[in-house]
C-alpha cells in the first residue's frame, strides 16, 4: 500500500475536459485558483498539477481508517466541504498536488503535498495514493518527479518526510527514491491513550 506520510496539495493550473461521467473532473467542483507557479509535471502515465477539486474518491479514502492508519487524517471526519476548505489553504507556502492520469486527465489517483521553507530552502512533502490505486507504482512515479522538480526547477536545496516508524510503505518509497534516513525524532505520534509512535525522518539533498 502507498499511503501518507503527511498530507498536502496544490498549485496552479486548471483544465476542464468535456463533461464526462463518474469520479471526473467535469462533474466535480472547482473550488481554488490554484497555485498560480507551479508547472504541470508529466510522466509515464501522470500529469501532476495544482489540486483544485474536491475529488469524492479523496474524500473516501482520507474517511477510511484503515487507509489512513498512517497518517493524521486519520483522526478527522472529512466532507466534501472540509476538502474545499482544505484546498482553499493552499498558497505559496503550501502546495497541494492533484495526480491525474495521463491518458484522460479526468480521473485523480491521489494527492501529495508540500510544505515550503523559503528561507532555508526546504520542503516537505507528503502522499496519498487512493484505495485501488495502490501497488501500482503510482506513488513512487510521482514522489520521484516532484522530488526532482524541488531540486532542480523549484530552487529548494533540500527535500525531507516525516512518517511514523511503522509505516513499511513510505520507507520503502523514500529509499527507493534516492532519499536517506535522517534520523528519528521519539515518541512524537499520539497513536491512542496508551501508546505513542516514533518519527522517521527521510532527506535528500541537491
């Protein structure tokens, strides 16, 4: 499973296709401008732009407990309207991503996010892939591309993500991606009233 290590989506581009049926970009809402610097990002088989619809599959998996066991969604009861507000958050310092399919741009299999340290050059990102859409090589085909983009066209010097020490998937995502562990930070997750989880941390630098 690709799940999240945190959260977080958007930048700035927006493209309507004809209406269509289903989970489709036509039929769902439009709800921020977007962040207005951020380039479209093209892969094998994702196009990687702003997120800018409240996508019904989204807001399902981030209801999912089991899904999103990971992360700390986990702890919140999401509607479409928290999504609209969610992304409406987004600004230059928070970017949040929409991972379309290439070969339709209607269709969402996640998102991922990015918290930008301007000063220091740094980012953190974060990841959800949707249920279904997982074990796809999805996630580390968009990890990679807007890890690189960081790096390289985003000016940033560093790339980090934070997940709780049992989260296999993310770990495995990370290395697998040219990251290195970076440490742990103890006891930093509340899991439940009896048990807290460690923080591994995951870098990589231009």
């Amino acid at each position: 499973m690709e799940p999240s290590s945190h959260d977080i989506e958007n930048a700035g581009l927006s493209t309507a296709p004809p209406s269509v049926s289903g989970d489709r970009r036509a039929s769902a809402d439009p709800v921020a401008p977007g962040y207005q610097h951020w380039p479209p990002l093209r892969t094998a088989r994702l196009v990687i732009v702003p997120l800018n619809i409240a996508w019904p599959s989204h807001v399902a998996a981030l209801n999912d407990r089991e899904h999103m066991r990971w992360s700390e969604q986990r702890r919140l009861v999401h509607s479409k309207e928290t999504q609209r507000g969610y992304i409406a958050s987004a600004n230059e310092y928070f970017v949040l991503l929409d991972l379309q399919r290439a070969e339709s741009l209607v269709t969402s299999v996640g998102s991922m996010s990015c918290v930008i340290d301007r000063d220091n050059r740094v980012v953190n990102m974060g990841i959800m892939v949707i249920p279904g859409e997982c074990n796809k090589g999805y996630g580390k085909e968009a990890w990679t591309a807007v890890m690189n983009y960081w790096l390289t066209g985003g000016g940033m010097v560093r790339v980090e993500a934070g997940m709780m020490a049992d989260n296999f998937a993310m770990r495995d995502l990370c290395s697998s991606t040219g990251m290195e562990y970076d440490g742990t930070k103890l006891s930093y997750f509340q899991i439940n009233d009896n048990s807290r989880q460690d923080m591994v941390m995951f870098g990589k630098v231009r």
